[in-house]
C-alpha cells in the first residue's frame, strides 16, 4: 500500500544571538511532500530528541511541537521551548560531546511520529559549552593559585650586580708579575700584549712567538698540548669543503636535505627538492621510497590473487567469468582514507569477525572501504555474476528468491570458489538491536538504489542467501530501512 510520508529536510542549527546559559537554539526545517515538493500551509507534530554519546546512544532531552508549516513549507522552532518530554536543556554538558540530534514527524499533526533524520550536532551551542566550562582559567595573574608574594620583592636596585669583576666577592686570587710570593709559579699578565711563563717571573711578549718555542717554555703547535679534548677527528684530509671542487670518497650521511647549487658534468642534473621530487634529477628520502614500495606491493597482491584493506588485513580473489571477486567477506574497520566506519561483529561477537568479516550499515556504505582497485558491487554486477553460473536473462531481473540451484556453487567448496558465508544481519533502530541469522543466513548490500514501479521513492538491493536453499534471493530495502540494516559486503575489482 503507497504511504502518504512526509520527509523533513534539515537545513539550519543555529545559536539565538547573544546566547547564555537555560537559553534555548533555533532549528528550521523544510517539510516536503512524497513528490519531493514544499508542503506549505500543513499541520504536522514534530518530536525533537538529542542523543548523548552514538547514533544509538540514550536521549538526553525529549520535547514535542505542534505546529504548521508556511507557504514556503517551513517550520521554524526554537529547541528548549517545545512541550517538554525528558530532561533540562540547561543540563546537558556539551563538552561531553559528541551529541545527535534525532527529529521525527507527524504530517497529520498530530503524536505517531515517523523518522525523519538523525544527524550529529557539530556546531555545538558555544554559551552553553561555555557554562559547563566555566571553570577555565581566565588569563588573570590574580586568579592564579600558589601566587607568588610579589609584594615583599626586593625593589632597591641600587645594590644588584653591576656586572663588573671588580664587584664580585670571593674572587680567586691572581698574582702579578715579578711577584715574590708566587715565585716558581706561571704567572699571568694583565696586560694584552705579554704573557709570563718563567719560573723566575721574566715576561715575555707574546707576539714573539720565535721567543716562546727557543726557550723550551710552551710549544704554538696544536699536538703537543696535554689534556686535549677526546675523540676529535683530527685528520682533516676528508673533511667536505665550504668551497671549490673536491672529489669526496665513501659513504655520507646527511640529517637535512641536499640541494646542489652547481651542476654536476657528464649530463648529470642538480639534485634539488630532496624528499619532494619534482624532476627527473631530484633525490627522495628513504620513506618516499618506503609508500612508493608499498603501493609497488598492492598492485602486485592484486595480480598475484591477494588485496589489501586499509587496516592491513589480506584477502584471496578469485576470478568469475570476466570478473574477479573478494574470497572473503570485507573485515576493515576504517575506510581507504582512514575514516571509521558504521559496522558491527557477527552474531555480536568479536571472535567471529576474522572468519565471517564485519556487518555493515547500509546507508553508510562507500567504494573507500574497500582496497585499492576494488569497489563494492552495483546490482548490475551481481547481475552479471549470476549469468555466468547459469542462470537466464529473465530469471537474473526478476526479484525475490531466484533460480534453482545456483547458489550452491558460490557456497563453500563450490565450483566457483566464492566461499560463501553466513554472517547474518544486525537490525538496530535506536529503539531495539537485534542480531539473526548468524550461521544460515548471509546479506550482501550492493551500492546504488533503483526506483521500482509504482513507488515514489527509491529503494536500497541487496542479495540474501540461506544454507537451507540453492536460490539466489534478489530483494529490496524500500524507504529508510537500510538506515536500520547492517550486512556483509564482498568487493569486486574495478
């Protein structure tokens, strides 16, 4: 029977201005008819919840709204004013983060609500994350715990160091030339020019160098002074020059990057852009070489038979007709791109994720989950799978359970080696989780939706196997129900 349902387009979250702490936020919506078209001038009751934590998370604030829409189809409301239902507005700790907000309708105008839309708050109302951290510090020195008594400092600079030796107490004592006291000691001059290394106090000039080294006093020459600094390399044949040429001999290590000003001979091109290659001469590091190997290595497990998820998990491929197929259902928890994706284990199981794969929800599917070069397949391709073990042209488009014994050779051991598996499916709409058919049942979502006669609004193909039956099963998920389904996924090469 073709429903009259009402689908609300979320538009505008938004804070009232100059917002402060109890006050409520604005939220707009445009209401729209099956036809996809404003419905202005209707009645419609609206339930707003916002959930704490996940999609399926608990509601923390529940209120409803009786009201019609303008000419435009609009629904203006301001959240926190609406009967209420559950919870404070003021009570909810934004910080504690990260919130939905889950909007249900009623065209009729009245309280037997329908899903609408559930999506994150991510603009999250700043005066009221301000009230829950309102215990920040404020960038004031008085606010400071443990404050230092800035009070009874010593202000009287007219006794601070100057800065001059003459100023310093417990100086070390140094002799001065001639001096009878230190007779037999090295004696240091004050002067600039003159240096007293004899015994007997005689000083000599320290620019006579010839002076120094004739009277067997001190040596100018770097090898014969004692207590030396340790390890130093003192061979400065191999040393890299600043300037001109030089022809340098094993092996060197570098911490920065290369550039070479001057052109090297023999047709051979400055090194430039060390580590960001842009020419054909540039040099890269060794992690440029690492990603390029590994993406070397990918293409590679793809022609040998194996690809490679995002998390790193290796699956078999095998060839069906002119297509080739994951052996395995997909297990990655993140997409190609490092994003985390909506899924859940088998039967609510962990353990059963490395044999089974992950199930997966339905509307949040994409290509990026599956590895480089594969995709999740269209009904097309599953379509085109199913010709080839047999079965007609008629038989492949028509729906519901298919065939007569097809299914028995993509099971396990079958011929065509696609390993089937029975993972099941998971059902969660926020109000109940149920988890079924884990061992005799397998779902597998296709990307896409078709439009099916007589419908107004599209709907969501899959392919649905049984360990009791050979028929491969074509079905439909119409409206929102794959918002609710998690299924498996096998990806086909691209």
């Amino acid at each position: 029977m073709k429903k009259n349902v009402f689908i609300a387009l979320l538009l505008v979250l938004f804070l009232i201005p100059q917002a402060r702490a109890q006050q409520p936020f604005g939220y707009q919506a445009i209401i729209r008819n099956t036809q996809g078209n404003p419905a202005g001038n209707q009645p419609v009751g609206i339930r707003i919840q916002i959930i704490h934590g996940s999609l399926f998370g608990n509601a923390v604030f529940v209120e409803t709204y009786s009201t019609q829409t303008s000419e435009a189809g609009v629904v203006n409301l301001v959240i926190g004013t609406g009967s209420p239902v559950l919870g404070d507005l003021s009570e909810i700790d934004w910080s504690d983060g990260p919130y939905y907000l889950k909007v249900e309708s009623d065209p009729t105008g009245g309280n037997t609500y329908s899903l609408t839309t559930v999506s994150e708050i991510l603009s999250v109302p700043l005066a009221k994350y301000a009230e829950k951290s309102g215990t920040g510090f404020n960038g004031t020195f008085i606010d400071l715990e443990n404050r230092p008594d800035v009070e009874n400092w010593d202000q009287l600079v007219t006794d601070d160091f100057g800065g001059s030796f003459n100023d310093l107490s417990n100086k070390p004592a140094i002799p001065l030339i001639n001096d009878p006291a230190t007779s037999g000691t090295t004696l240091w001059s004050s002067s600039k020019t003159t240096l007293a290394l004899s015994e007997k106090g005689e000083s000599t000039n320290l620019y006579s160098k010839t002076n120094l080294q004739s009277t067997g006093q001190a040596s100018l020459i770097y090898t014969n002074l004692v207590n030396k600094p340790a390890n130093l390399d003192e061979d400065k044949t191999d040393d890299l020059l600043l300037s001109s040429d030089q022809t340098v001999n094993g092996s060197k290590f570098f911490e920065k990057n290369i550039l070479a000003i001057s052109g090297f001979s023999n047709f051979m091109t400055n090194l430039y852009h060390v580590g960001n290659p842009i020419s054909s001469g540039d040099a890269v590091p060794k992690s440029y070489v690492d990603n390029l190997r590994a993406h070397v290595e990918s293409l590679e497990a793809l022609n040998n038979g194996m690809v490679k998820d995002y998390d790193g998990n290796l699956y078999t491929t095998v060839k069906i007709g002119d297509q080739v197929w994951m052996g395995e259902n997909l297990k990655t928890r993140h997409s190609m791109t490092g994003e985390s994706c909506s899924c859940a284990a088998p039967n609510n199981d962990i353990s059963n994720v490395e044999q089974f794969g992950l199930l997966y929800l339905g509307w949040t599917i994409s290509d990026e989950l599956c590895p480089s070069g594969m995709k999740i397949p269209t009904d097309d391709d599953w379509k085109e799978m199913e010709l080839y073990i047999g079965m007609g042209q008629a038989v492949v488009d028509s729906f519901f359970c298919r065939g007569t014994n097809e299914a028995i050779k993509l099971k396990i051991n079958g011929s065509t080696g696609f390993n089937l598996l029975f993972a099941g499916r998971y059902f969660n709409d926020l109000s109940s989780s149920i988890y079924s058919g884990f061992g005799t049942d397998a779902d597998f979502w296709c990307k896409g939706e078709i439009t099916l006669p007589g419908n107004d609004y599209p709907s969501f193909v899959n392919r649905n196997f049984t360990s009791s039956s050979n028929k491969i099963c074509r079905q439909t998920k119409s409206g929102i129900g794959h918002v609710y389904y998690f299924g498996s996924i096998r990806c086909v090469k691209e």
